[in-house]
C-alpha cells in the first residue's frame, strides 16, 4: 500500500507508449510541482489500442525504480488495465485526484481519440469518476522535445485540480511540435470532422504467405476555425472536452420515426410468405 501526503493532490500519471518512453518522463517531472504522483503504465507500447482491456491473459504488476523515487509500476496490460488496476488495486486506500496520461508522441486529434491508447486511459479514469487529461504532441519522434508544452500542462492540470473537470468528460489536449516560433495560446476546441483513408499494402512473407501493412493518410476536409486541428495549425494549444456519453439524441427521434418494431414485423411476414424453391 502506498501511503501519501493528505495535504498534496495525488495524481496518477499513465501513457501507452510505455513505461520507458521520454514523454512519461516529462509529465512526471511536470506532476511533482503539483502534488504526490503514481505512475501506472504499459511495460510495452500499446499505441492504437483504444480502449482494449485484457480479458483472456493474467495481467502481470512489477514495482520499478523509474523516477527517482516516484512510486511507479509497469503492467503487462493496456492503458485502460493501468487505471483500473490502479484506482482498484496500488491506490485502492485513496481515489486520485487527477489522471494524467501521456506526453504521447504523436497527434490525437480529431477521429483519432477513438483509437488512442492515451486518451484510453483519461477515459477510463473518467468513467471511474476521476478528473482526467490525455496530453499529446504532435512529433512522432522518440526524441521528440516538450519543452515548449511545460508551462500549458501547468496550467491546465492545475486548472483542473481547482475547479475540477465536468462528470464524464476526459480532455483531450494536443500541441504542435516545437519550431521556431514560441507556443501561443490554448483554445478550448471541437473536435475536426478528419478521418484516416487507409491503405493496405499487400506484402509476401519467406514462406509467400500473404500479409498486409496498413498506411494511408489523415484527411481533414474541416474547414472551422473552432476545431483542434485548426488550432495546430496557428501553433496553439487545443483543447476538446469529450464525453462519455456516444447517444446522438437530436437523432433519437427519427429513428423513432422508423417505426422499428412493425417493419421488422413487416419483414418477417413477408420472409414467410414466399414460395418454398422446389428440388427435382
């Protein structure tokens, strides 16, 4: 059991790039100037796993010396297995006041919350209650440099600290990579109507077994100036509050008006009164 100071916030820090990649690193760092932290994260990338949880596989919990005495633990499972272990499991005397997870290397906007092992994680620790943030740069690399990122993480886990984060909402924040020009503001935003285009590259392996690689490329026909993607693009910050809640309810009613039940009725007694095909 892990025993905090009742007067600092304790925070959970996880990611899904895993436990050893420079961008955990940083939000720890960051984390400490806040409150108490915990780290709980993947002990291998699991970057695209969305909000997978293991269920047919022991999960497996070690105890590492990380971050410089910071409590921390890598898991065998995703990042949605990270929190609940933690919440249920290494924090189950104390409930966390903040998740954070990240810094990931590489975007989450737009559709791409829908697939990120980062935001997989803010979503779980949502769904459990716990105010969460899923932090993102814009670099794939892995010696990506957040520096430029400190003082808006700051601000915006502190601000969340203070006056919380709605129920059933996670944040997503995004930044452009670092360039030549300072960070500017952060901008609260929606999320860009973007999607990938995949493309699959037919491959042969030694033994001429076919497989396939999948590619493509992020198309945003999204021309709002209030979107994530457009925030990028003006080297700010963006930030997309994201519900749990998927229910489309401006379309409830006309599927309503499909009059469900009768034409399944419909379907049916017409599926009965067709001919039965004769054989010879």
């Amino acid at each position: 059991m892990i025993t905090m100071s009742e007067q600092k916030p304790l925070i959970l820090v996880s990611n899904d790039d895993g436990i050893n990649a420079p961008g955990i690193r940083t939000l720890v760092t960051l984390m400490k100037q806040l409150g108490d932290v915990v780290v709980v994260a993947p002990s291998s990338p699991q970057s695209g796993m969305g909000h997978a949880i293991t269920i047919a596989s022991p999960l497996r919990l070690y105890e590492v010396d990380l971050f410089s005495g910071t409590p921390a633990y890598e898991c065998s499972g995703t990042p949605a297995d990270c929190v609940k272990l933690a919440k249920h499991y290494v924090l189950k005397e104390r409930v966390p006041d903040l998740v954070v997870s990240g810094i990931n290397h590489g975007s989450n906007t737009s559709i791409s919350v829908l697939y990120s092992g980062t935001m997989s994680a803010a979503i779980e620790a949502a769904i459990e209650g716990i105010p969460a943030i899923g932090f993102s740069l814009c670099d794939y690399a892995h010696n990506a440099d957040f520096t430029h990122t400190h003082d808006h993480i700051l601000k915006i886990a502190g601000h969340a600290l203070e006056n919380g984060i709605p129920k059933g909402v996670a944040l997503n924040v995004n930044f452009p990579a670092k360039s030549d020009q300072p960070l500017q503001e952060i901008r609260v935003c929606r999320q860009a109507d973007a999607r990938w285009q995949e493309e699959f590259d037919e491959r042969k392996d030694p033994y001429g077994r076919n497989y396939f690689w999948m590619a493509g490329k992020f198309v945003n026909n999204d021309t709002g100036e209030d979107t994530d993607e457009f925030a990028l693009s003006q080297n700010c910050t963006s930030v997309v509050p994201c519900q749990l809640d998927l229910t489309d309810y401006k379309n409830m009613e006309t599927l309503k008006g499909w009059n469900l039940n009768a034409r399944t009725q419909t379907l049916l007694d017409s599926q009965a009164t067709e001919p039965t095909p004769q054989t010879s």
